[in-house]
C-alpha cells in the first residue's frame, strides 16, 4: 500500500471518528461511550500501523547517523 493510499485510510477514519464524536450521542444514546471508546481505540491503531510503522520501519536517514 502506498504512502498517499495509507494516508487517505487514516484521514477517512478521522473525519469518520470526528463525526462520530459530533452525531453520536444524539444517535447512539447511551451507549455512545463505548462506541466512541472502541471507534478510538481503532483511530489509534490505524495511526501506529498506517504512519508510525511503515516510518519506523524505514529507519533514520543514515546522514543522520554518526
């Protein structure tokens, strides 16, 4: 998966978890904090394996090294 495709995942499930945050007590009631919670966890683990990961993966610059 390329850079651009990985970034546009993540930004998906951002403005979905924005919206979510927004319309989701109305929606959901009371339930909306586990939702939201769950909906969190995953926005976070999408961030670690979408744009942390292939980056660490990479490693620093070897310019960068001494």
């Amino acid at each position: 998966m390329g850079s651009t495709r990985r970034k546009a995942v993540l930004v998906t499930a951002l403005v979905a978890y924005a919206v979510l945050l927004v319309v989701g007590p109305r929606v959901l009631g009371g339930s909306a904090g586990i939702v939201i919670l769950v909906a969190s966890f995953v926005v976070g683990f999408a961030w670690l394996v979408l744009l942390v990961a292939p980056w660490a993966a990479r490693g620093r610059d070897r310019s960068l090294r001494r």
